[in-house]
C-alpha cells in the first residue's frame, strides 16, 4: 500500500516534541488508516523517529534527495535516506524549487537517482498565483511534468502530489471539483509522456486541514494529501487520516 496521506514537519520538531506527536498520532489513528499515513520528519531526527514507529505501520518519508552522493558535502544521498529506513521521499517541493533554486532537470536527475536505489517518490508540482490568474494552470504543469518525466519508465508507486503554490500555508485552495479535473489532466500527461504509460497517483497538497478533508476526498480523482502545518499537530493528522479511510469510494 502507497502513503497517501503524507505529513511533511519541514523543519520543526525536536526530541521532546516528536515523543508528543507519536503519542497522540497512535491514540487517534484508526487502525486500516495507519498503513496509508507517512510523515516526513527533517533528517536529523528521522532515526528517532523510525525507532518510535517500529512496531506500527505508518511509513516514514524523507523531504528530499539529492541527485547523487559522495563529493556532496551537505547533502542527503536516496542511498542514505533507504538505508535509514525510509519508504520513499518527497522530491520537487515550491519549497526547494524556490529557496534552494532547484529546477525541472534536478528533480528528473533525482527521480532517476531515487528509482535506481529503490526509493519510492512523490514529486511535487504546482504554479504561482500569477500562472492560476491567467487561466494558464495546465501548461505550466505540463511543463514540469514533461521537463522531469519524458521517456522514464515509472515504477515503485510513483506518486505525484499537486500542490498549487499559493495554497501553501495560505488557507486558500481551489475548489475541490478544480483540483479534480487538474488530478486527472495529470494522471494523462504521465500516463502519455512516461514510456511505460504509467498512471502515478495524484495527491493534493496546499492548505489541508481536518475540516476541508471531507469536501476535498469525496472526489475521484484526489488520491490522498500532502499536509505541511495541519501535520504538526499529531491527532489533526490522525483524523485527516481517519476522514481518508472513512470516504465513500
Ligand atoms: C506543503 O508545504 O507541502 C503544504 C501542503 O503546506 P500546508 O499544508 O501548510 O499548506
């Protein structure tokens, strides 16, 4: 079974904090949703972690890769991230895009990168408020779907979470039948432009909370989420979680 209800803590958390999270996550998540949730503490804590969920079946993610490893000082190697016990990784936040000015052709490098090491992926993609206001949404992704995917064969679950920018923290998102149309646009270009017509899962990231989840899951086409703030907090993430499992199809 594939994470589909990902929690990413970006960088926050500590020692003492995480032992308060695990707690109050497994004392309000339902048992058939535990094996579809994943968080994605920051590296430095992702052993403490792994340690804490052993006995359960929540995946851990990690929130990035680099595209290789060894003469790369500071960065995280896919190997690295496996061998911690990590399922998959997150790759192609706004937020690495943005502050870390990674584009199109890193995140393909790091796709390729993490499949040859085993490594599940989901990677991000989703336009600035400008591209939404111009009506231009679905060229855009295109864009970065086709610049990271043309030609790979996909495997290992790859998932691809849509996470417009300006939801991001914002409180605001598309309408929930708007963020329908755009998974499925999605699931054809991958579907298309990868050379062994994979069709990923599409999960949708940007301003998910306890209380838009329902509205947001009743759709076909929406496959889970990708939660940053709402994650923080360990019994939101559990009932985010839990109204999931409870969806009616
Ligand atoms: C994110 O940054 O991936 C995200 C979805 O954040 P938030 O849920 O806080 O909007």
């Amino acid at each position: 079974m594939s994470a589909l209800i990902i929690g990413n803590w970006k960088s926050n958390g500590s020692k003492e904090t995480n032992k308060l999270w695990i707690k109050d996550f497994f004392k309000h998540i339902k048992d058939d949703a535990e094996s579809i949730s994943a968080i994605c503490p920051p590296y430095v804590y992702l052993n403490q972690i792994v340690d804490l969920c052993k006995r359960s079946n929540i995946k851990i993610g990690s929130q990035d890769i680099d595209f290789s490893q060894g003469a790369r000082t500071g960065s995280i190697s896919a190997k690295a991230c496996k061998d911690l016990g990590c399922n998959f990784s997150i790759i192609g936040h706004s937020e690495r895009r943005e502050f870390f000015k990674e584009d199109n052709l890193d995140i393909r490098k790091k796709l390729i990168c993490a499949q040859d090491n085993n490594l599940k992926i989901v990677m991000c993609i989703g336009e600035p408020i400008e591209v939404y206001d111009s009506g231009t949404t679905k060229e855009f992704l295109k864009k970065q779907l086709i610049d990271s995917i043309d030609g790979l064969d996909l495997f290992n679950d790859f998932t691809i979470a849509y996470e417009p920018i300006w939801a991001i923290g914002s409180g605001k998102l598309p309408s929930s039948e708007e963020i329908n149309v755009i998974h499925l646009y999605i699931k054809d270009i991958v579907q298309s432009a990868s050379k062994n017509n994979f069709t990923p899962k599409v999960i949708y990231g940007g301003s998910v909370s306890s209380k838009n989840a329902e509205d947001l899951f009743k759709e076909d086409h929406i496959d889970g989420a990708l939660i940053g703030g709402a994650s923080l907090n360990g019994k939101e993430f559990a009932n985010i979680a839990n109204i999931y499992i409870n969806r009616g199809h």
